[in-house]
C-alpha cells in the first residue's frame, strides 16, 4: 500500500479504529431535460441543472443503514412538450431535488426544481425557479430564441434578439470530493430557430447543447453529472429535447477509520488526499 495521507491504499486496509462520527457528502439529484418543439417559428428551453448539496461534518451512527438515491435525469422530450424533470437523489435526510425541464414553444415558462428550466416559446417567457441552496433560474426566452437552464453555480442566460445569441446554461459547481476537481451540475443550453443563430451552450462540459435551425435535436447531459439537457428547435419538423444527467452521491471521511460495515448499490471505493471514498451512481445503502 501507499502512503496513508495520499495515493492509493488497498480497499482491504483496515486500521480498526471504529467507525466515523461524521462524514462529508456530495448529493446531485438528476438533471432536468430539454424542452420539445415541433412549431415552425419558435425553439425551446435548456433543461435545469439537478439540485447539488454539500456539507462536512454530517453526523452517523453505527449501526443504522442509511438510504441512497440516485436520481434519474429527466428523458428526452419530443414535440411541444416541456422537457421532464429529473429526479431527486438522496442520502439519509438529505433530500437534492431534481432540474427543472426546459420550456416548449407552446408552455413558453421553464419547470421549477432543483435548478430551473429556461423558457422557450416565440416571445419573452421566463424561466422556471431554483430551490434555495441547491441551485439558480433558467433564463427567458426572447423572440424564438430558448433560455440557458439554470446551473449549481448560478443562472441561465437570457436569450437575445432574433438571431440569438440562445441562453446559455448556468455554470455548475465544482468539487474535489471524490480526489479530482470535478464540476457537477450545470444547466443545459437553449435552442435557436435560424441557420444563423448561435445555439445556446451547457454551462459545464457535461452539459447539454442547445439545437439551432436543421440540426432539431437538443444534445443530451452525461450520466451522473446532473447537468441540464438542450433545447430542441422546430425548423419545420419536430425537436427533440436533451435529457438531462443521472444524479450521483458521494460521501468521505478519514482513512484512519473503520470502512463501512455493509454497503449495497455496488458503491466506487478509492482512497484519495487521507479519505476513504464511496461513490454511488445507483440507489443502495451504507452501514457503519
């Protein structure tokens, strides 16, 4: 094994020192999908980022199995439809709440969550709201032009004009919790109807994109990001929304303690910084 305070030490390593009081956390819920359109004139909404909670110091128990939930991106939505919601991820009380779909031409305001879906429509709509603490407002829409989803670090962007440029998504959050610098979180870009409109662009790499004219399709979020998929445009046929990314939970704490008695959900473990690190990317447990 390597160095206990960095690097690698073997998953087997087990200093019996008990178990942990308290363990820091990362709880992403799924981000929201982009919104849907099949109008001629208009475009859609980037879908909001999922809700991101982080804390240190969140206090455990021995013996009681704690509850984890992996919350799914919203799917891809077709037509005029706003893009669906993701789901909220959890980890024992703690509750982040899924990205707020993107707007449809036709339902023109973006859904509330977690962060909230930007507009879409053929005129100024506004986004739908964030939840306080988890994440930030889509943006409007102006004249055919989608609004950016919300994002974990701050809002979508509003459109412009009628040659765009579409909103772009809210910024994510980024965290070293699991040893790297990783950014979660970021709302996905609108949608612009014009061959010479510039498409609104995810807040993070993760994020999705917005369409523009001919290409229809808002691009999807990456699994386990929470991030926000992209707006779809109707340019004389139907578009389809982005959906947004799978959630993700992520607890830490000191090397020098005991691993978990149990766990389920098939948790990543690693050993980074002097943590011991379990990442879930589907729902289970942990027992210390």
């Amino acid at each position: 094994m390597s160095d206990r305070l960095g690097g690698i030490i073997s998953a087997t390593y087990n200093p019996l020192a008990g178990a942990p009081a308290t363990v820091e956390y990362l709880v992403v819920a799924g981000g929201g999908a982009g919104g849907g359109n099949n109008s001629g004139t208009s475009a859609a909404g980037g879908g909001g980022a999922g809700g991101l909670l982080t804390a240190s110091n969140f206090s455990v128990a021995s013996g009681s199995a704690l509850t984890i939930t992996v919350g799914a991106g919203g799917a891809g939505t077709a037509g005029n439809t706003n893009g669906a919601n993701g789901s909220n991820s959890v980890f024992s009380s703690i509750t982040a709440t899924g990205g707020g779909g993107g707007g449809a031409w036709n339902t023109r305001t973006g859904s509330n969550g977690g962060s909230g879906g930007g507009a879409g429509g053929d005129a100024v709509y506004s986004g739908g709201t964030g939840t306080s603490g988890q994440g930030y407002a889509g943006g409007s829409s102006t004249n055919n032009m989608g609004g950016g989803g919300g994002g974990a670090g701050s809002a979508g962007t509003n459109s412009s004009g009628t040659s765009g440029p579409a909103g772009n998504g809210g910024a994510g959050f980024s965290s070293t919790i699991s040893g790297v610098n990783v950014q979660y979180a970021g709302g996905g870009g609108g949608a612009a109807y014009s061959t010479s409109a510039v498409q609104g662009i995810g807040g993070i790499p993760s994020a999705g994109n917005g369409a523009y004219a001919t290409t229809l399709n808002g691009t999807s979020a990456t699994a386990n990001s929470g991030s926000g998929g992209g707006g779809g445009v109707g340019y004389g046929a139907t578009g389809n929304g982005g959906s947004g990314g799978s959630g993700i939970v992520i607890i830490r704490y000191p090397a020098t303690a005991n691993p978990p008695a149990s766990t389920t959900g098939n948790p990543q473990v690693s050993y980074a910084g002097g943590y011991q690190i379990y990442t879930w990317t589907s729902s289970g447990s942990v027992t210390f």
